[in-house]
C-alpha cells in the first residue's frame, strides 16, 4: 500500500497537479506542428484542456484535503507540518509523523523504527 520512497502526500499531490499543467500546455504546443491538419490540432488542443482542467480538479481536491489534514509542529525539524491520513511525511524534513500510536513502526522501514523509538516513547 505504501509507497517506497517517503514523501508528504499533499506535496506529492500538488507537484502532480502541477505536472499536469506542464503536460497540457507541451501537448497544446505540440498541436501547433499540426497546423495543416486542423482536426488533429484540435485534438492536441483539446487533450491539453483537458489536462488543465483535471489538474484544476486535483488542485481544488488538494484544497479539500488540506481541511482534513491535521496541523502538528515536526518533532523532528520544529516546523508545522500537515499530516493526511494516519501516518504521512513531514513537509519539509520528511520524518515519518503517525497520528495513531498503534500504527507506529507498522507501515515503515527498519529505518522509521530505530528513528520512532528515539522520540516516542510509551
Ligand atoms: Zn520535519
């Protein structure tokens, strides 16, 4: 379920949100080699609508969940962070944060075990 490299899944969210954009505009841009063909430029053109239009969807998505998504200060790096979800990333040092005790040490590596013990204690 979790992926391999750890990274804040609002971040991950937005930077894939931002990479649609990228794609829309390079496939309008590429319509414009197709000039001679009208009906294919418009294809192109409306492919890369159509990728400005989701990732308008997955930016008003990423607003919705930034309201769920629970505000604590990183025990690591002292910066306010924003988890989604039982366990997430942090924003800026990418510590493993859990907001659920059991679930600790459960979903990570070796690595977020020897690193959860260190600052959380029960
Ligand atoms: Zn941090």
């Amino acid at each position: 379920m979790m992926a391999k490299k750890y990274s804040n899944k609002i971040n991950k969210i937005r930077s894939f949100a931002l990479a649609l954009i990228f794609v829309g505009f390079i496939i309008m841009y590429a319509g414009i080699f197709f000039r001679g063909n009208p009906i294919v430029m418009l294809i192109f053109i409306i492919l890369g609508m159509l990728s400005l239009v989701f990732s308008m969807v997955v930016y008003f998505w990423i607003g919705l969940l930034s309201t769920r998504a629970v505000v604590v200060n990183c025990p690591n790096c002292d910066k306010p962070t924003k988890i989604l979800g039982r366990v997430d990333m942090c924003m800026h040092c990418r510590e493993p944060l859990t907001l659920d005790p059991e679930l600790e040490g459960k979903e990570f590596d070796e690595d977020y075990n020897k690193k959860s013990r260190q600052t959380k204690q029960t």
